[in-house]
C-alpha cells in the first residue's frame, strides 16, 4: 500500500511515526492529532508525555485545546497575538474557567474589550500572564543568548557554508601569496652575439677590456651574469632566426650584441666618440610589448645586468666603478624592506579580506531568516532588531578573529611579508574595526535586497570596485586627479592606507597621518551604521520578505 492511498488521519500517522524514527532531541509538530479519532489523539499525547519526561523537547500547534491540557506551557495566540501564557493550571485559576477552553473564550473576549476600553498596559498584563516583559522595551539577554545559539547553530549545520567562511580565506590568502606581485623570474629570451659565438669565462676573467680590447669579450661577462638571474635563456645563431623565434611568440624579447662590442663600449668610454662608436656599443634589445608588466621587468633586470657587468669589468682595470657609474643614489626610508609588489599590494589585499568576508557572512545570514520568514516571526515574538543584530555582531566578531588570524598568519609569518612588529596590535585592532565595517554593510545590503542574486551583484560589484580603488591592481597615484582627491575619503582606501602606513612605513599610533586613517575608519563605521539604525526604526517592512504580486 502506498502513502497515496492512505487515509488523512493514517497519514498522520505515518508522518509522526517517521518524525520519532531518528529519537530527535527536539521536536516541532503541527497539527499531529488532527484527523485522528480521540482514542488515537489520548494514545498520542500519552506518548508525546512520556518522551517529554525523558527529556525531550516538544513544540505543538493544535486547534483542540482541552488537549493542550497535558502540556507543562501553553500559549493562545489569537489574530497574530499572544494573548496568554502560562501553565493550563495556572491559565484556567486565573480566568476563573472550569475548562481550558473557557480560559482562551475569556481571554478572547478580553482582548476584544481592550479594543474599545481605556485600560492601560500595566492593567491588561495582569491579565495575560507573562506578558508584562513583552511589552517592555528593555534588551534581553535572554532572547540575545537564544538568538546567538540559533545563529551558530545555523552556521555549524550548514557544512558547506562553514567549510567556505573558513577555508576560503585561507586558500585564497595562501593563492594570493604564491601568484601575485614577486618578481618575474625565468622568462623567455633569445640571445643573439655576432661577438662571439662561443663563450667562456677565459674571455673575460681578469682581463681589462681597456687595455685588450680584442681578446676581451664583455658580451660574454653580460650573457653569464643574465644567465645566473634567468635559466631560459635561449641562444640563436642569427638575427633573422631570433626575430622568427620573438615574432612567434616563443620568446618574451630579444638581445642582439654586435660583431665588435666590446671595443666599441671602450671607444665610447673615451671623452671623443663617434656616432658607430655609440650605436654599435649598444646592445639591441627587441620586446614583446602586449604585457606591459613583462616588459618592464624585462628592462629592468636587463638594466641592472649591465650596471653589474660593467662595474666587474672597471675592477679588472683598478678603475674606481663610480666613475661609470650611473651618477644618481637611491636609498629607501622606512623599518621595513619592500623588494616587490606584493609587499606594497598586501595591505590593500588584507583590507579587503577583513571587510568582505564579514560583510558577505552578515549578508547570508539575514538574507537567510529574511527569505525564510523568521525574521517576521521572531519580531512577533516579541525579539528586538537591537538583540538580533547584537547577536551577528557577537558570532561575527568570533569567526572574524578566526578568519583575520588565518589571513595574517599565512601572509605575515608563513609568506613573510614585511609587517613592523611595532604596531601588531595597532594593526590588529585596525583590522576588527574594518571587519564591523563589513559587518554592518553587509546588514545594509541585506535590508536594501530582495533576493540573494540582488546581494551577490551588490557585493560583487563593489568587490572589484574597491579592488580597483584601493591601490591593489595599481597604485592609485597612476589615477585621474578628480577620482584620486575622491579617492581618499572612501573606506577601503583609507583603511589601506592606514594598514601601509602600519606595515610598509613603520609608522607609529602618534603618527598624524595614522591618526587621521584610525579616526576616518572609526566615522565610516558610525556612516555603515546609521542606516542599519534607521531601517530598524522606521522602515521594519525592510526585514521582512516581501509578497509575491499575482
């Protein structure tokens, strides 16, 4: 026999009998007697006493009240109001009934008395029992320790969502770490010397290029000092063969020595040269330019290879190297050493960790209860927005720690990323403020959505806004002066610079321009906040979901 060809009360049964079948430690039945004969009804409700006296938890909605007389608590709930609740004993004394259904009758008509009297509150809770604390405006600590528990609950049940909120902040800080921003190493290049085909340090090696020019080789000197920085170097025997390999794109660029370089680099280190003199001295360089990052890097390490070659070569002369030199000095200020870009691009990239995940965690759970109606039902009874928002506050605030210790764990001592140790608390607590930011905008986003897919554009969205705004592409030095002076009053931005400021320059708490990033951070906070304030104030239809239009 199948379910389709049973009776509704069988139905019934067969509906409570598989609700009892994994022994639930907590249960929530609507309606299990309806249908049923009353023998059946007093043979469950027998049952449901016996597993409530072992221990368990049982939640009923009925319309048979004088079977509600077995429960320890009983609440009437008449036009979406509670209007009574106490234990049945307790509920027919006070209402001088003889049944429990002459209880709920006088608190009916109670209530529609009230409709037309001037009783005050303080009258009609004495009435309904337990119903003075409802009508106060008071946080409680109950309700917020409720409502936390259901929120963890939630969150630990939902394995997928767990495992992302932490496991994904470390994956991606870890990906962060091993793709972006260090320098370029091994790429590509041909190599191409009409000098000298075959090379060998005896060319060079305690030889003056000055005083022997013809059995110095210097192109060989540049080739091994290239090759101890880049393994993929790629010789040719001609041009025509290496412009094939780089128009090919087998190759990133192309160096070309010519047939007398190394004596006429000497030429040309006199006071007269000749204009063959300067041109075949040079080494020709021919790039691939659709990458413009590579392109830089390339002139670069090219650059910094004959800085290096030519100060081995003066010193083989007992000629001073400053007197070839490039005549400009860099020194670099600040405790800490920043060698490449993902150490300038970590404070814009731990910033927006510390602002998103909270944000979207905040936006999921709300979204959630939003969506599920439990927002709707929890405020009718009687929870306040300030108790639910504290209790995402205080679950966020926790994982925001466990995720904000995974983040700067990975990218400070296991990547080693230059932070000054200085102001690790400084930072810290930086950090936390930027993730109630992400908190509240999150709230926010929630409020203003009416669907998931209307809160993942808005998150997205603003995701890669502020990853273009915060200097984590590129510095915002680079932008249009109307967007930078903007620029610098925006959140993430600020918050970055503050995280630098910390990090990169070492700066102090007393430091003005930390100073101004802490306070600015703190305001943007109160800015997130306000309107969270607001919606829950005057406009509450926002957490509620709103009904489909036929």
């Amino acid at each position: 026999m199948t379910q389709r060809n049973l009776f509704g009360g069988e139905k019934r049964r067969l509906s409570f009998g598989v609700a009892l079948f994994h022994d639930p430690k907590i249960m929530i039945l609507d309606e299990p007697t309806v249908g049923m004969d009353p023998v059946m009804r007093q043979s469950i409700w027998n049952h449901l006493v016996e597993l409530s006296l072992g221990g368990k938890t049982i939640v009923i909605t009925t319309h048979y009240v004088e079977e509600a007389i077995k429960a320890n608590m009983v609440g009437f709930m008449r036009n979406g109001v509670l209007v009574g609740e106490d234990s049945p004993n307790s509920l027919i004394l006070k209402q001088n009934s003889l049944t429990l259904e002459e209880a709920f009758l006088s608190l009916c008509c109670v209530q529609e008395s009230e409709r037309f009297s001037n009783k005050s509150k303080h009258e009609y809770s004495e009435i309904l029992p337990f119903t003075k604390n409802r009508l106060k405006n008071s946080f409680s600590w109950r309700r917020f320790r409720a409502l936390t528990y259901k929120n963890a609950s939630l969150l630990y049940k939902d394995h997928t969502f767990l495992f992302f909120t932490f496991v994904l902040p470390l994956v991606q800080t870890i990906v962060y770490n091993l793709c972006v921003g260090h320098n370029i190493q091994n790429a590509k290049l041909g190599v191409v010397n009409d000098e000298i085909k075959n090379c060998s340090t005896d060319l060079y090696q305690q030889k003056c290029f000055l005083n022997d020019p013809s059995n110095t080789k210097l192109s060989c000197m540049f080739i091994d000092h290239l090759r101890a920085s880049n393994s993929y170097l790629i010789d040719y025997q001609s041009l025509n063969s290496g412009n094939a390999a780089l128009n090919a794109r087998f190759i990133w660029g192309l160096i070309y020595f010519t047939s007398n370089y190394t004596m006429t680099l000497k030429n040309r280190l006199n006071i007269f040269v000749n204009s063959y003199d300067i041109d075949y001295s040079s080494v020709k360089i021919t790039l691939d330019a659709s990458n413009y990052i590579m392109k830089l890097k390339i002139k670069d390490d090219i650059t910094s290879t004959f800085v290096k070659t030519l100060k081995e070569a003066t010193k083989y002369c007992n000629i001073s190297e400053k007197s070839y030199s490039y005549p400009i000095s860099i020194q670099s200020i600040g405790n800490v050493k920043v060698t490449e870009f993902i150490h300038s691009a970590s404070p814009g990239f731990i910033v927006l960790l510390a602002f998103y995940f909270p944000m979207i965690l905040s936006t999921g759970l709300l979204l959630s209860e939003k969506d599920e109606g439990i927002m709707s039902r929890i405020m009718v009874a009687g929870v306040q927005f300030l108790e639910f928002v504290v209790s995402i506050i205080f679950l966020q605030t926790i994982v925001h720690i466990i995720q904000s210790s995974i983040e700067i764990f990975i990218m400070y001592f296991m990547f080693n990323n230059p932070i000054s140790p200085d102001n690790f608390w400084t930072f810290a607590v930086t950090i936390m403020i930027i993730g109630y930011q992400g908190m509240f905008a999150g709230i926010l986003v929630a409020a203003v959505s009416k669907n998931y897919t209307m809160a993942t554009h808005i998150n997205m969205g603003t995701n890669v806004l502020f990853s273009c705004l915060c200097g984590l592409i590129w510095p915002m030095e680079s932008a249009h002066p109307v967007l930078k002076a903007f620029n610098r009053f925006l959140p993430i931005s600020i918050a970055s610079e503050t995280i630098g400021n910390l990090t990169l320059k070492g700066w102090p708490l007393h430091h003005p321009l930390v100073l101004r990033g802490l306070v600015l951070t703190i305001l943007w906070l109160i800015v997130f906040a306000v309107p969270v304030c607001f919606f829950s104030s005057f406009k509450k239809d926002a957490w509620l979901k709103s009904k489909s239009k036929l």
